[in-house]
C-alpha cells in the first residue's frame, strides 16, 4: 500500500464501509427500479385504455347531443302546428273553445294544491303571448278527456240524434 496521504485515507474509507451493506442498498435500488418501471408501464396503459374510451365515450355523447337536437326540433315544429291548427280551429269554432277553456279552467282550480284564486297577484301564472314559446297547451287533461271532446262534439255537430 501507499504511504501516502491519500492512500491511507482511501483505505480507511474502505475499510469503514461495508461491503455486505453496499450490496444490500444495490439490491433495494434495483427492487424499487422495476417497481417503478412497472408502475410506469401500468399508468402508461392506463393513458392509453382512458384515451381511447374518451375518444369512444365522447364519439357516443355528440351522437346523443345530435339525436336529443332533432328530437327538440322535431317537437317545436310538432308544437308549432299544434298551436297552428288550434288557432285555426279556435277562429273557426270560437264558441267550443272558450267553453273548453272555461272548463278546463275549473277543473285546474279542483285539482291545483294552490288555487289562482288564493295566490297573490304577483303569482298567478300569466297567459304567454310570446310566440317562441313551444311548449304545449293542453285542451284536456287527464282522464276526463273523452267527455270533453264529446262535449265540443256536441257543440260544434249540435246534439246526438241517436
């Protein structure tokens, strides 16, 4: 050995250090290397099996966005011509209508838990004459259908004759 300085140093140092625990560090790197590695090919397929369903998933809501569109545009126009032919007929048979429109206004007092008549003012609901609004207007609600027609039957035919 050197007498030197630096080789008594050197060979200190290497004596202090040992050899079986140097080993063992190694091995712990190597062991957390190929756990990371691992872990870093995981979250890589990960990335891609989430791209991949994103694009698939996103494909499949701008389809539904499209399909839920057209059935709005759909239901306007159908509203549109509602309210189209129920102006047509409420100008041809004005008399049966506002009958309609006075029973089916008692009727909604019967069975709206908050009647017009014990709202305030500022609450009871407005007739819209807006015409973008394309929500329908019902003549006849509920079961009670098939009497009011006959009813505007009998007003717009004159009474049966059985």
């Amino acid at each position: 050995m050197e007498s030197s300085a630096a080789g008594v140093f050197c060979s200190r140092m290497l004596s202090m250090v040992n050899r079986e625990d140097v080993n063992a560090i190694v091995q712990a790197q190597r062991h957390m290397l190929d756990r990371f590695e691992k872990t870093n090919e995981m979250l890589l397929n990960f990335n891609n099996l989430s791209s991949v369903r994103l694009s698939q998933m996103t494909e499949r809501y701008l389809h539904h966005t499209r399909a839920l569109v057209e059935m709005k545009k759909d239901l306007d126009s159908i509203f549109r011509r509602i309210r189209t032919l129920k102006d047509k007929l409420s100008k041809q048979h004005p008399e049966a209508f506002n009958s309609i429109r006075k029973s089916v206004d008692v009727e909604d007092e019967e069975f709206d838990p908050n009647p017009k008549s014990l709202l305030p003012l500022s609450d009871a609901p407005e007739p819209s004459s807006d015409s973008s609004n394309t929500s329908p207007t019902l003549l006849t609600p509920g079961a009670s259908g098939t009497r009011k027609t006959s009813l505007i039957k009998e007003q717009v035919d004159g009474p049966r004759s059985w």
